[in-house]
C-alpha cells in the first residue's frame, strides 16, 4: 500500500470512529450553542463579501465539487452574497466553465450593487422572488439546460414547510452522484424555543424537512461521511447525495 493510500485509510477510519462518538457530537453541539452567542457564523467573509457559514462547510463544499467539477450550482438564499461569490471562486479557480444561480426574496439593495461589482460576478445570476414560485423555478430550469454536473444548495426560509417545496422542486435539478445541501439542519438539536424570534423550532426546520423528503424518495441518501468529517456543522445530515436517476 502506498503511503497516499495509507493516509487516506487512516483518515477514512478516523472519520469514521469520530462520527459514531457520541460525546464528541454533544460537545461540538454544546459549542455550537456556546459560540452562537456571539453571532459566530457572521466572523467571516470571502473575497470581501460576509459568508455567514461555518469554516468547516466551506471546505466540504470545496471538496464535493472539487471531485464533482459541477458546471452549475443553484443556491437560494443569498443573503450578502458570500456563499455564490465563494462558489463562482471556486469554479474558476478549478478551471470550471460554469455559472452560479443565486435566488432570494429579497436582494437588499446595497448587496445588490456589491455583488454585481464584485470580480466574481461574471459567472453569477441573481433573481429576486420566492424560490418556490413557477416563475423562478422556470427561469432556474433555463440554466439546466446542457449542464452536465448540476448541484444545489438550500439556505433561504428554514421552515419545514418551505424547505419541504424547495425539496421537492429544486431537488429534480440534481444530477446523479451530485448532491443537494441543506444547510441549518442543526436547528433540530439546539434546544426548542432556542429561535423563538424566528418561524422555525425543533420539530419544524430544514432537518424536519429533509426527513419527510427522503421518506418519499430513494434517490437520495444522506451522505453521513460529510457530516462526520466536519463535525462541527450547521449541516447536520444535509449532504443528501443523489444515488438514483
């Protein structure tokens, strides 16, 4: 065995052992918890744009489509654009001739003008609309067209019931072996009345969502390697890889 495969080997048991650690998962949960407090997602920005994620799925992202080489990403949620300018960054710095398409309800206006001023913005599409709509989803579907390897990330409204439509809707643009990310799964372990300031609890989030989908499909499984490997994850078995066709 080379010493490549040894150290793939090793990793790929280490990743394993640590996600069957149940301790280990209740304290990555209990820290967290501990540095919500502080806002710690909105600590970082890429390329100058706020990214409101964990470090950690960034680069699992990095890797999924480094493997991948998806020729289209469909995102919905856009926030202060951080996430499509670090997808548009990474598909040209992997030489990817691709194109990212952002959807949210509502593009403020100031994030507007720094995203379509940003470097990155050549390869990005922004529309303004409910994610759910007829109209959006016709014009996303546009995009498909000709695309080889299409991947898709839900991280707009975390309510069940929304994150259930987009699912079921978004879900269709995923090509095989391609995956379909739903972030903000961690809402389901935090505890109940934890986002009383928002529309959506325990036993009514993007984790809830994702369990009633995958109980009307089987071509999807959640890949758990992912979430195992970051551990500390807002993605808490959200990597659903399309396995059927």
């Amino acid at each position: 065995m080379s010493e490549i495969s040894k150290f793939k080997k090793e990793r790929k048991e280490n990743i394993e052992s640590m996600g069957s650690d149940i301790e280990l998962r209740k304290k990555s949960i209990d820290w967290m918890l501990s540095a919500d407090k502080y806002k710690y997602t909105y600590n970082f920005e890429w390329m100058g744009r706020p990214i409101i994620k964990y470090p950690n799925d960034m680069v699992v992202q990095q890797e999924i489509m480094w493997k991948l080489k998806p020729d289209l990403i469909i995102e919905t949620g856009i926030a202060h654009g951080g996430s499509i300018v670090f997808t548009a960054s990474m598909m040209k710095m992997m030489g990817i001739e691709g194109e990212v398409v952002g959807i949210d309800i509502d593009i403020r206006e100031h994030n507007k003008k720094l995203i379509q001023e940003h470097p990155m913005f050549d390869t990005i599409t922004m529309y303004e609309g409910d994610s759910t709509s007829s109209d959006i989803i016709e014009k996303v579907k546009k995009h498909t067209k000709g695309k080889k390897t299409v991947m898709v990330i839900l991280d707009s409204m975390h309510t069940e019931k929304h994150v259930l439509k987009e699912l079921n809707l978004y879900s269709k643009f995923v090509t095989l072996g391609s995956y379909c990310i739903v972030p903000d799964t961690f809402i389901e372990f935090f505890p109940k009345g934890y986002c009383d300031a928002r529309p959506w609890d325990v036993g009514d989030n993007p984790y809830t969502a994702m369990k009633k989908f995958l109980l009307t499909t089987k071509d999807f499984q959640i890949d758990k390697t992912l979430t195992s490997q970051a551990m500390i994850t807002e993605t808490i078995d959200g990597y659903l890889k399309k396995v059927r066709q």
